[in-house]
C-alpha cells in the first residue's frame, strides 16, 4: 500500500509539473502575480528650437578668418639725447608694429630698408605696422636725432 500512495502522489506531482493551468494540486489564495502599474507622468515634449540660417564662421564678425598675425610691439623715442634705446631684439619673422614718439620741436623722418619712409611730426607719436624679417639686424635712421638697431631672431626670455 505504501507504494501505491507514493506512485499515487508522483503522478500528482507529474501532472502539477506539466505546466497545465486546469490542473491544480492546491488551492490556495496568492497574490496576483501581475504587477499593477502606478500612473506615471507623460514627459511633455518641449518646443525645440527652430532651425534659423545661421552665417557661416568666416561671414560672422569675430568669427574664424578675422584674426590678425602676432604682431611685436618695437617702440622707439626720438629725443634730444638721440633715440631710446638704440637697439631693440624680437623674434624673427613675426609682424612688427613700430611705434615711434618723436619729443623733438621738428619733424623726425624715420628710415628702414624696404619700408616706405615715416614721418613723426613734432610732440607727437606714429605707429606703423611692418612685415615681419629675417634673423639679422637692420639699422634704423631717425634723420638728425641718430640711429637705432633692430635685431630679429632672438630668442624670448631674459
């Protein structure tokens, strides 16, 4: 008799096994086992932004292209004592922006090789933007007042 009570309670089993949803082995209540869904806020779309033309970086001002070349201040003050100071180093090939200031009572007509001549009249100041040069030194004449010396291709620093 044991043994049909085992047989009899495998074949329960088998059948609960099955997956067969008619055949239930015990009837008890459970929770249901599909989840209820709390309301959840729908994301509202928020307006994107329009497309609008937009000029292209080179047509913008301030934009790539409107950048002007390194340019290097060399300033020079035409005086009775003669010009300050009589030689000025900067780095080769890199713009120069030439200021002259001239405390003279007369006009002062400055000179350098292949540079149309600057006049600096009297009390005043003149500034002159230049192309940039070999490493080498190029005499600079300041009419009656002297000359000064331009270096290029020194190196920065002390």
């Amino acid at each position: 008799m044991l043994r049909s009570g085992l047989i009899a309670l495998l074949v329960v089993a088998v059948l609960a096994g099955c997956g067969d949803d008619a055949v239930s082995v015990e009837a008890t209540p459970e929770a249901s086992a599909v989840p209820t869904e709390e309301p959840t806020e729908t994301p509202t779309a928020s307006p994107s932004p329009t497309a609008t033309e937009q000029p292209a970086p080179e047509e913008q001002e301030g934009g790539a292209g409107d950048e002007e070349a390194a340019r290097v201040p060399v300033r020079f003050t035409v005086g009775p004592e003669g010009v300050d100071p009589p030689q000025v180093s900067i780095p080769a090939f890199l713009a120069i922006q030439l200021t002259v200031e001239n405390t003279l009572d007369e006009p002062v007509v400055v000179r350098l090789d292949g540079v149309e001549p600057i006049t600096v009249n009297p009390g005043e100041t003149a500034t002159a933007d230049l192309a940039g040069r070999r490493a080498g030194s190029y005499p600079i004449a300041f009419g009656d007042a002297g000359q000064a010396v331009l270096v290029t291709g020194a190196e920065p620093g002390p």
